[in-house]
C-alpha cells in the first residue's frame, strides 16, 4: 500500500506519467506519492510555515518591502502570489551562458535539471555559474535513459552520477530530480527517496525540441500557464532561449511571479521520492 501523507490533498496514483500530456494511467500494483505545490504548501509542518514566516518578516523589516534579494534570490510568498516555477531541462549547453545573462537582466530565477553526459562533465563553469547566481541545481540523470525501461541499478547510476558530478563542481547535491519524459514508478520513487531527490514533473510544455520558432515557443507558454503551474523549456534547442524575454515580460504583465521549484513549494520542502505536479 502507498505512503499515506495527509489523505485530504494528497493522492497515491499508480501507472506512468507520459511526457505530452501527463496523463495518470492507474494500477493496482504499482503506486507512489504526488501531490500539486499548493498542497505541499498546505501541508507544511508548522515549524517550516513559522520559519518562512519569520524569514519573510525579516525581509520587510529590513527593506521596507518582501523585495529583498539574496544570493538565493528573492524571498517570495506563494502561498499569497500569483507563482509560476521557470525549469530549463537538458543543459547546460552553448547557450547557457546567453539565458543567465537574461535572467540575471530581469532579476529572474529557474530551476536547471541539467544532464551529466555532454553537459554536466563539459561545461563545469556554467554549472557553477547556475549556482553562483542563485538559480536552483537540479538532476535530469546521466544520459536521459527512460527510467521505468532499465533496470533499478542501472537506474541508480543515472541519477547518482549526476549527484556525485553536481557536488564536485559546486559542493552541493541537487535535491530535485526530472525523471526523463516525466516517466516514473514505485521502483523510480523507492530510488529517488533513497538518494534524496524529489521528483518534478511539470504543467506547461512548449514543444520547443519540436520547432525553432520563437514565437511559437512564446505563444504556447502563455496559452498553458495559469498559478503554481510548472514551465518547462530547453535551453539546448535554437529557438528558446530567444523567446525567454518575451515570456517574462507578459507573464509579469500578468501578475506573475517567477521562480523556482523550490520557491513554489516552500514554506513546504521537496520530499525525497515525492512526485510534485501541478
């Protein structure tokens, strides 16, 4: 039988979760934990939801306003804004570099789920630059296997790799973890709790490994993305990281405010194992 955390916002669901649509395909014989980042904050032990009271009375204390910035970036409320989580998968890559320097232009903050193989173990310095500005480091596995296809061991090293790799760039292990094409299972989860990631899937996807076009990119963002929802994009591909801009500028004209997944779920805290999805 399934964990049961807070039977009231939090579901055990079975089967997989597909990389277009998410869709849930129940079983009686394989089951994990999900839950939705509105109810990981509701949830929240109340020690956490004190100290995130506390570290937000601080912040207005000082400066007047919850607009007081850290090297970890701003101490946002989501509990009271209208969030939205920025993720880029696949990275880093040759354009890293260009997307940091526009984030850090918009004083905006993503969550990197980076590949070990051809990205991580080639470019260190955009790592530590990933980290150095504040954005939040996140594991994508070694080499983008499909988790629930090989076996549990296999499984493991793809995702220990990248910890292992993460932790001796920047001296820190990534707490969260994209299962590649959002798939995962008990075994997944049993594995992901073990090494301390939680899982993140996502509510808003571009298509963008699909097409180079940034307006399209631009346009299918802001068709899908409504509170506490989860963008996914790529900042491998030609065609995204050239469409960023634009994607900030209406989602704050909207009223939104961006930030990572960690952001989203506090005063909540990732879980080890838990599948978080919008």
């Amino acid at each position: 039988m399934p964990k049961q955390i807070s039977a009231a916002r939090r579901t055990s669901i079975a089967g997989l979760l597909t990389a277009t649509s998410l869709v849930l395909a129940l079983s009686s014989c394989t089951s994990y934990d999900v839950t939705a980042p509105a109810d990981a904050r509701a949830d929240a032990p109340a020690a956490d939801v004190k100290a995130k009271d506390a570290r937000l009375a601080a912040a207005k204390d000082a400066k007047g306003s919850r607009k007081t910035t850290s090297a970890r970036g701003a101490e946002v409320d989501c509990r009271k804004a209208k969030c939205v989580a920025l993720t880029f998968d696949a990275g880093p890559s040759e354009n890293t570099h260009h997307l940091l320097d526009i984030l850090k232009r918009e004083k905006v903050h993503a969550t990197f789920f980076m590949l070990g193989k051809n990205h991580i173990e080639k470019r260190p310095a955009e790592v530590k630059r990933i980290d150095a500005e504040g954005h939040e480091l996140a594991n994508h596995t070694w080499s983008h296997q499909i988790l629930t296809d090989i076996k549990p061991e296999t499984a493991w090293r793809e995702i220990s790799r990248v910890q292992d790799a993460v932790r001796k760039i920047t001296g820190k292990s990534p707490t969260l973890m994209r299962p590649p094409q959002g798939r995962t299972d008990k075994d997944v989860s049993k594995i992901s709790k073990e090494l301390g990631v939680a899982q993140v899937l996502w509510s808003v996807t571009a298509k963008d490994y699909e097409t180079n076009d940034s307006a399209l990119i631009t346009k299918r963002v802001l068709e899908q993305t409504e509170r506490d929802g989860i963008i996914l994009l790529h900042d491998i591909y030609r065609g995204t990281v050239p469409a960023v801009p634009g994607i900030l500028k209406e989602l704050k004209k909207r009223g939104y405010t961006v930030v990572t997944v960690s952001q989203l779920l506090s005063p909540a805290k990732p879980e080890p194992g838990m599948v978080y999805r919008p």
